[in-house]
C-alpha cells in the first residue's frame, strides 16, 4: 500500500533515559491522537531505532503539504498540554522535517524503515554561489552499497539505521 496522502511530517529525537517511560507514555496516550485528530492529518508511525541516535522517530502523513501550514495545526501548536510542553522542553537533538511525497509505490508496508539522511557539503565558487561536491545520486549509491555483510549482522553499518514501529495509530483508512 503506498503512503497515504503528498505532505509529510518527520520527527525525530532522543531523551534522557530518566524520563523515557514519562516520554513514550505522552507520545502513545496524548501526542500521536492529537496530531491524527487534526483535520488533513491522515496517520502517524512511530519507530525507535535498534542502536542508533536519535533513537526516536515519527512520520506523520498528511492529505496535502499544506496541512502541516493549516489554522487547524496551528492552533494545536499555539495551545499544547501542559504535559506536552513539560516533555517537549526535554526533547534533545530534536529534528523536524516537513516534505511533499512526489512517488510513492508499493504493495504494503513493512515493520522496519531504513532512513539515509543526505547533507550535501557546500563549496563556494567564485561568484559566491553554494552548490554540492558531489550529487545525490552519488550520494544514495554509495550509502546503499556500503553494507556487504547480511543485515542481521550486529557489525552492519547500515543496521544502525534500521527503526522498529512501538506504536502506529491511524486514521481515514482504519489500518497502516
């Protein structure tokens, strides 16, 4: 089945392991039920890494882009929990990406995401312009051919980005 909806939200982040149990109970009872309650907010994913920083990650799918800019989403923004705020201040680097899906293919979803996150190294030429050293199709055929041993090799360099679901909520469709 492929990804419901073109807007995308990413999330992802690491807590002290003090306040995990605290964390993970806002994130499954209060946090991904607000967020799916959002008019245009179509499901949420959550993952936590195997051996990996940050160890925690959600993927919201939305109908459009132009939910996650919504009255609706703002006004959730503008007027969270007291327990919201209280965990969201501990939160340590936090990471939020917004993304529009342009293609999305496929026959269902599995239980495990692989997540390759591209940074290109900026050069400056002489006019002043920042481009990239390399492209990002060197880029992703060089992450995807790194690992040569089998993935359920602990020694695997691409296992530390291998994320297991801890909890999926959705909406619309009724299942993920």
């Amino acid at each position: 089945m492929p990804l419901a909806g073109t807007g995308m939200l990413l999330t992802s982040m690491n807590i002290d392991a003090a306040d995990e149990a605290d964390f993970n109970r806002w994130y499954d009872r209060e946090h991904l039920e607000e967020r799916v309650a959002i008019e245009g907010f179509l499901e949420a994913r959550r993952y936590v890494a195997h051996a990996a920083n940050p160890k925690y990650l959600s993927l919201y799918s939305t109908a459009t882009l132009d939910v996650l800019d919504s009255p609706a989403y703002r006004a959730r923004l503008a007027n969270q929990t007291e327990w919201s705020r209280r965990t969201m201040a501990q939160f340590k680097n936090m990471l939020r990406v917004v993304a529009r899906v342009t293609i999305s293919k496929g026959s269902g979803r599995g239980a495990v995401l692989g997540l390759v996150r591209l940074r290109p190294r900026p050069t400056t030429r002489a006019h002043g312009v920042m481009h990239c050293k390399k492209s990002w199709r060197h880029r992703i055929a060089t992450a995807s051919s790194r690992c040569t041993c089998s993935r359920a090799s602990p020694n695997c360099p691409e296992r530390r980005l291998t994320f297991r679901p801890c909890a999926t909520k959705a909406r619309a469709t009724g299942s993920c």
